[in-house]
C-alpha cells in the first residue's frame, strides 16, 4: 500500500490489536479503540494496566489495524513503533475525546464528555511514534482466483 493508502486505512478503521511485550519476553495482545494525531496513532488506557506496565518498562509496541473478512479483500497496516506517554491531563482527556468520537462515529454529546472526563482521571495516554510500517492489501492481487476458504 501506498502512503495515502496506509493513511486510508487508519482513518477508517476504529480498532487495532496493540502488541506490548510481557516481563517474561512473551506477547501482550489487546484489541483497542484509538484516535490519531497528525496521523500517528494514539490511544489510552488505565494507569495500572498490564499494557501501561509493560510499555512504562519497555516502549516499543506493534499496531495491527487490518479490514476484510475474506481472503481475496483482507488488507492492513502493522505500525512497529514507540509508545510515548501522556500524562497530561488535558492532553490525556483529548486522546480520550478523540478516541471516543472514531468510537462511537458520533460527536461527544455532553453525557458522554463527562463519562470521558471521569474516566480519564485513572488514564494515561500514549502516542506511537512510527519506527517501521508494514502494509498489505490483498485485493491488489488480482483475480478472482484466490480461494477465500484457504488461509
């Protein structure tokens, strides 16, 4: 995929598995709602996650955002990057605005705000700074050919 392409897909997308490593050395996979910010990825958690433990001894984080449901129509883009925190109060309540809204693909009505608002006193946020980008999209393949049952 292209820059354009890449930058598409992580608009229209609302979930990425994020990729965290455990204090063993073993993977810790979670699927998240996040937002974007001058098209890097962003996104919050709780302050004592597993996630936020892991990143806080180890910054580096892999985003798998990907679309389709058949064979010949998957696609995504895997961010290998560095998670930079957010601790800010105000710039931890925008990541959660901001995640809301792809969320929900609605405006924030004034309950939801004060939902976020709430929530966001126990989080923190984060920005991944890209270090490598993957992508794939299968439709460029071609032909009708490829056997949507066989993975």
């Amino acid at each position: 995929m292209n820059e354009e392409e890449i930058a598409a897909l992580l608009r229209e997308a609302r979930k990425l598995q994020l990729g965290t490593i455990n204090p063993d050395g073993t993977p810790h996979l979670v699927t998240m709602f996040y937002g974007l910010d001058g098209g890097r990825v962003t996104f919050w958690t709780y302050a004592k996650s597993q996630k936020a433990r892991n990143i806080a001894r180890d910054p580096r984080v892999s985003c798998l955002i990907e679309a389709g449901d058949e064979y010949a129509q998957l696609r995504g883009v895997l961010v290998y990057g560095k998670a930079q925190l957010i601790d800010d109060p105000a710039a931890v309540l925008e990541v959660g605005l901001e995640v809301t809204r792809r969320m929900t693909g609605a405006p924030v009505d004034p309950e939801t705000r004060g939902y976020v608002e709430h929530t966001a006193r126990k989080r923190v946020a984060y920005l991944v700074e890209p270090v490598r980008v993957v992508s794939w999209d299968h439709r460029k393949l071609g032909g009708d050919s490829v056997n949507s049952s066989a993975t």
